[in-house]
C-alpha cells in the first residue's frame, strides 16, 4: 500500500500547476517492489503518459501547456506486506529555453 498524508491506498495523487508550458518530468527514486507505475494526468483526469516502474528510480516526461497537471504513483501492496515508500521531485522546464 502507498502512503500518502497518512491515508492508505494503493494510488497516490499529487497535482501541480504550471504557469507555462514546456516540458514536465516527474522523478521517482528509492522505489521497493510495491511501486510499480507512474504517470502524469490532465485537468480532466486523462492520462496523457504513463509507464511501468523498470528499476529503482525512474521518470516520466511530456510536453505540456499551463495548466494543473496530475502525477499518480500506483502500487501493489500484494508485493510488498510493508508500507510502498518512494521519493518523487517534478520539475518543469519553460518552453522557449
């Protein structure tokens, strides 16, 4: 199960607001085993990237407008009887640089 705020689920969700477009990264690192998805979600709830966690650390990346975007970290807690730690840094890069 991932831990969030002290809630318990198997999905977590983080928003973040862009004031401009450009490119948005989100990183993961020091994933166990019960990680295994990331992805970064619109306004709407759409996905617009996602992909299965291959390794310890890994990341997301697309091009984006300004808007509230949505990263979400999914887990199994059936592979890990133990709470599903992870560190996370989104970062954004304006377009134009």
């Amino acid at each position: 199960m991932l831990q969030s705020k002290g809630i318990t689920s198997e999905t977590d969700f983080y928003n973040v607001k862009f004031n401009s477009g450009g490119k948005i990264t989100f990183q993961l690192a020091s994933v166990n085993a019960g990680v295994n998805g990331i992805a970064v979600l619109n306004s709407s709830g759409s996905v617009i990237v996602s992909k299965n966690i291959s390794g310890p650390a890994d990341s997301v990346s697309c091009y984006c407008t300004s808007g509230t975007y949505y990263f979400r970290v999914t887990g199994n807690s059936n592979q890990n009887t133990n709470f599903n730690s992870y560190r996370f840094t989104p970062s954004a890069i304006p377009s134009g640089l």
